[in-house]
C-alpha cells in the first residue's frame, strides 16, 4: 500500500447529492469490519446501505486494483446514481497546496490522433483554491459509449513536483467512465481528492436500482504511487499491464509476439483479389513475417462488401479456382499462418443477419443502433452461436490470427435484451437458470452488461483456440481501455496514414499498454487510400524511395513495440528488401528485451506537430539494454546531443540501423550523438547499459 491510501467511496443515494464535483461526499468512519479476504466492509447509518471495498494487489508493484460493492440491507428500494470504484482524498496533505506544486499528465485521443499527451499545472486545469466555504473546483476526464478512449485515455497522473511523487488513476470499464479530480477543503487547508467510475449519472445515464437484499459491483479501476514523475509512472504501469495478461491468459507463446503483414494500410486497402495477393505473400515471407493477414474485402456478392457486413459469405469469385482456402494454403507453403479481418459486432443494416433477425440488433429506444451498421447483441445465445461458427470455419481453413475491428461505438446505452431471444452463456450461472432482465435498468447499465457478454465470448474463443491470436482494433485505438485488452493478445494503436506521425502515436500508446501488445504499422512504400482503385505503380513509385530514408523510417516506428508490416512491400527494389528485412531480423532479435522493457523519454514527450529531432526509448533494466529511436521531422537540424545519464552510468553502441550515408550515432561518457542527415531519417540505436565503466567512450557504428 502506499500514502494517502485509505478504504474510502463516494456514493450519492436516490439523487440526493447531484453535485458536479466530488469533494464533500467521503466517509470519515473506519470500516466496520476487514473481512477474511482483505475487503472493507462500511455501513451508512440510517439508511439500510452497506458499501465493500475489495482491493487487489500485485507482489513488487505499487498498483491496487479495486472494485465497490453497494448492498441494499433495507426494506425499501435504493436508487445508485454514483459509486466510486476507487475514491482517494488527502493527496497533498501536510504541505501547501500552491499553485505550481500539482501537474495533471493526460492524454487526447482520437481517430488519426491517438495518445497525445499534455502536462499541464493544476491551477492551470481549473484546480484553484477558493475562500472559506469549501472549495468546489474539478477538473473531470470522461467517456461515453463503447469507444471508450475516443476522447482522452482513461490513464491521468497527478504529479507532486515538490514531493517528486506521482498518483496514477486508470478506468478499466468497457464503456463510459469518469476519473474527477477535486480540490477539497477550506482555505489554506485543502488536498487532492480523485474520483474514477463508470458507475456516475451525470456522465452517460447510468444508475442502479436495488430491492431488498441485491448488490451492484463497480467496473475496475487502479490506483498506483511511484517516487518520481510521469516516465517513472509509465514504467510502473507497463508492470501491471503485465501482470493482469498475465491474470487473463493472453500471454505470448514464449512471452513474443509474432511478426505480422498486414495487407490493408496503404495497400490493398480492403480491395484483395488473388493477384494482388500473391505478390504480397512472397513479399512478406521474404522480409521475414510469420503471419499473413487479409484484412476486410474477402467477403460479401459485389465489391460493395460493406452492404453484407456481418454475414461473412466468403467472396469466392476473387480468389481464382482455389478461392479462398487456396490464398491460405500458398500463404502456409510460404512458411507463414495466415489471419483475416473480422467485425464481429457490427453488420450492415442491409445483411441477411440484420433484415432476419431484429431481435438480435442492439437498440436505443427502441430504435436500431447505428443507422447503416448497425450492432449484434452478445447477451443473446443466438449471437454467440452465429459467430462462434463464423470462427470455427476460418479456423478449420487455417486462420490463426483474427483482427477483430470495431469501426463505430454503441453510443451511451442500450435498450434491454429481447426477451424472444435465449440469453447468452454469460448471463447463466453454471447450476442455476438464466438471469432475468431487471425490469428497471439504466441504458448505461445495460450496456455495461453487454460489454460483459462480449469480453466473456472472445474469452470463449480464446479458450477453444489456445493458438488462435486475437487482436483488438476499433478505428485504430478508439476501444483500448485496458479492461477490454486484456481480453485480446495485442491492440493496433491507429490507423494513421501517414508515417510521419506514427512516433508520436506509439510513444504515447506505450503508456497505456506495454510495447509487446502495441501494434505499429509500419507501411514502406505506402500507395495512399485516394489511389487504392489503381493498384498498379509506375517505376516512379518505386524510384521514390531509392535514397531508402523514408523507409527505414517506417521501419524504425515498427520496431519500437509489435511490428506491424504493410505497405506495397512487392514493390520494393533491392534497395528496399535488404532494409526491410534487416529490421524484421532486428525485430526478432530484439522482441525479447521489448517484451521485458519500460517505455522512457529521453527527451519528453511530443506531439504528432513538433518539430526537429523526436526520440523514445526501451529500456531494460534486466537485459542492460536500452533500444532507442530517433525521427528527424524536418529540416532544423541534423544532430542531436541526448543526456542518458538518468538510465545508467556507462554506455556502449551496439547497432545502428539503418547502415545509410550521414546516419550514426555515438557515445561520449552518457551523452549521446545521433546524426540524421536530413527529412523524415529515423536511426534505431541499441545500447548497452551499465553501473561499472566498461563502455567505451567515444565508440561509433555509423553507416556508410
């Protein structure tokens, strides 16, 4: 445990309360009683209501994992309209609250533009002290829906810069969340308190009815405190993050992640015909991919595939006389497992599923969610059974990846289950009838509820297939909440077009899931989507890319987490091969030391505008390896001298990449000088790291 850290809750009863800041709502009592298990157990006088408390903790990590219980003990009903699953005051306390003292790391995110973070002084976020009555200022980070990080990540630090001590507060609800930040107390005499739920009205509608004798349980949230600032926090998370895969099951074989291709960004952009595919596959298997995976377009009657979305016909007409299986046979001979793109939850308004079967689409008063596309109800066996076939047969043809994509949210909430439907195995305890539908529930509960069946359904699958990978994706990064990705093996982190901005993305996505999970594209030779009906390229295309800068680029983004490949990599020249699987060789090399790596930031944080020379770090602190990639974004400079002293007391370069003209990177005593000759040059360097001085000052690998 750590300070400040006491069972505590915010809970506002039968809309008593309903103010827009949580400061003045905490109970003061001890518990009544620690139970066998650890949880604390409060009753609120008066008021038939008793509140549990259950707090998770990992062996050699300061992260407390918590849920809350509300119990009605009364005669009458309750109404919940805000429940805290982890609710923590008195951060601050014992020193002046200044203006300057406090600093709120967050992060935007949206579709194109994940994982941007800020860091910005509490004053400045509206924190301030008032007068004498109690100050009531907040600054409140939210989601709705299911695209549960379409707007910020659910991961907020509160850093003490006086102290040097920072509070880490995570969401791990599928879909809306709040984490609120309160000044609480009077005049000089006032501290910190955090809020962080699902379970709130005001956010998107959610509460609770209880009879006599029913409970409700939060979603899950974290609390972590580290000595030190925001990277020092990162690392702390990236330690839990794999310790709950761990929990869930969905560790690598061996702890590695595979070496994906991709066909879809700036490639065959969901266009895949047997012709276009079989260079792709020779071209993958040559650079070194383990997996081949056909993204959307494979199915559906006419090359509008989006209209029989959610039927999953295979479009056999476009893969030759061996049709599909044939693709994933060559894609096998070529020593490779192949995958394909799912979206499992959505269909087109105009599929057979939809127009046959109404009671299994997810509404909203009574109404179709989603107009065009619209959602299938996980709660109902129905869908379950559908989908489970859809897998068996791609896993009978040997499909053992599935990216499983999610292009659009449910919004905030959902009608109840059709009662004509059979509830979902998810909803039936194992020795006792299906639970009935509450007959008063908020939308937002029921979704919650729906977001369960979901996670409980891919874990299903997961269990029937042990070697069947699953990646999660929803428009690149709009469903990462970490309560959804540890039901998945990895998470694709954007569907950013554009390479030049991807090191921003991934830099910052590693603070919300460790780099073994984090799916980069990494796209050479990238044909834009406005192209995507001409897939030939003129020689042009090809010459474009000779100098290889723009391509080792991509690569470098690709080898700081789980590569991705893409791109019209059957374009390359030789050129071009021999830097592509050179990184896909270091890839392999090195996924172990990632695998057991923090992310660091040598020089900050950056967003997808800064300029100059940008860089982000892997360290190993058990390996004594640091894997560290530089960008070059523009033309204001060519050098860049970086402090490492912070990692460690001696260092040696052990490999530049890529071997180019101007590019290299040395060593003097824990300074390093990387040298990016011009635009959109990236070097990935691998160093070694020690507490003794045995690197030798003034070593140099640079390229030709």
């Amino acid at each position: 445990m750590f300070p400040e850290y006491r069972p505590s809750y915010y809970i506002d009863l039968n809309a008593e309360n309903s103010n827009t800041y949580h400061s003045e709502n905490r109970n003061e009592s001890e518990p009544v009683f620690v139970s066998d298990d650890g949880d604390a157990v409060f009753d609120i006088p008066g008021r038939g209501v008793s509140v549990r408390i259950s707090a998770e903790n990992f062996s050699g990590i300061s992260t407390v994992k918590q849920r809350t219980t509300v119990a009605n003990k009364g005669a009458g009903p309750v109404v919940v309209d805000a429940l805290s699953a982890i609710y923590l005051c008195g951060i601050g306390a014992g020193l002046p609250v200044t203006d300057d003292r406090f600093v709120i790391h967050y992060a935007h995110t949206a579709w194109q533009g994940e994982a941007q973070w800020r860091h910005k002084a509490a004053a400045d976020m509206g924190l301030y002290k008032t007068f004498n009555h109690g100050s009531h200022t907040n600054v409140s980070f939210s989601s709705t829906g299911t695209w549960t990080t379409s707007r910020y990540l659910p991961v907020v630090m509160i850093e003490d810069t006086v102290l040097r001590k920072t509070w880490v507060f995570t969401s791990e609800s599928g879909s809306g969340w709040t984490i609120d930040i309160s000044l609480r107390g009077e005049g000089e005499n006032v501290t910190l308190a955090v809020f962080v739920s699902a379970e709130y009205e005001t956010n998107d509608g959610w509460y609770v009815k209880l009879e006599p004798g029913e409970s409700y349980t939060t979603c899950a949230a974290t609390c972590s405190y580290v000595e030190g600032g925001f990277e020092e926090a990162a690392g702390e998370l990236t330690k839990y993050y794999r310790e709950a895969f761990r929990a869930c099951g969905t560790d690598f074989k061996n702890g590695f992640p595979p070496l994906c291709f991709n066909d879809y960004m700036n490639c065959i952009w969901a266009l895949p015909t047997r012709e276009k595919s079989l260079p792709l596959i020779d071209a993958a298997a040559e650079a070194g991919a383990e997996y081949y995976v056909m993204d959307a377009g494979w199915f559906g009657n006419s090359r509008d595939w989006s209209a029989s979305l959610g039927d999953w016909e295979i479009n056999e007409e476009l893969f030759g006389e061996e049709g599909l299986a044939g693709i994933f046979r060559y894609v096998e001979s070529k020593g490779m497992k192949p995958g394909i793109w799912l979206e499992i939850e959505s269909a087109s308004a105009r599929s057979e599923f939809a127009k046959n079967h109404p009671e299994l689409v997810l509404k909203r008063h009574g109404m179709n969610i989603g107009g065009d596309t619209v959602f299938a109800d996980f709660r109902t066996k129905e869908v379950w059974d559908r989908t489970g076939a859809v897998i068996d047969k791609l896993y009978s043809m040997g499909v053992r990846f599935i990216k499983n994509d999610y292009n659009r949210t449910s919004g905030i909430g959902i009608d109840p289950r059709d009662p004509a439907s059979e509830p979902a195995p998810a909803l039936c305890s194992e020795d006792s009838d299906c639970v009935e539908e509450k007959p008063e529930r908020s939308l937002a509960e029921n979704l919650a509820e729906y977001v369960k069946c979901f996670r409980a359904f891919i874990d299903s699958v997961r269990e029937k297939y042990p070697d069947l990978i699953i990646e999660n994706c929803g428009s690149g990064a709009m469903r990462s909440d970490m309560g959804t990705l540890a039901h998945f093996h990895l998470q694709s982190v954007s569907d950013q077009e554009d390479f030049r901005m991807m090191p921003s993305i991934v830099s910052g996505s590693e603070v919300a899931m460790p780099p073994e999970r984090c799916g980069i594209w990494a796209y050479p030779y990238p044909s834009p989507i406005y192209d995507r009906m001409t897939f030939e390229r003129p020689a042009s295309f090809t010459e474009r890319y000779a100098d290889g800068r723009e391509i080792a680029y991509n690569m470098v983004t690709g080898l700081m987490g789980l590569m991705y490949l893409s791109g019209r990599i059957d374009r390359a020249d030789e050129n071009g091969k021999k830097l592509i699987k050179e990184a896909c060789a270091i890839y392999k090399k090195n996924r172990a030391v990632a695998a057991d790596s923090v992310p660091v930031y040598p020089a900050g944080t950056f967003d997808m505008t800064k300029k100059g020379i940008v860089t982000f770090g892997l360290l190993s602190r058990e390996r004594g390896k640091l894997l560290l990639a530089c960008w070059r974004q523009d033309e204001t400079e060519n050098n860049l001298r970086l402090d490492l002293s912070k990692y460690g007391d001696t260092f040696s370069v052990d490999l530049v990449y890529p071997k180019l003209a101007g590019i290299g990177a040395a060593i003097e005593g824990t300074t390093l000088n990387v040298s990016l000759p011009g635009p959109c040059s990236a070097a990935y360097i691998e160093l070694s790291v020690s507490e003794k001085d045995e690197a030798m000052d003034g070593e140099e690998r640079n390229g030709d």
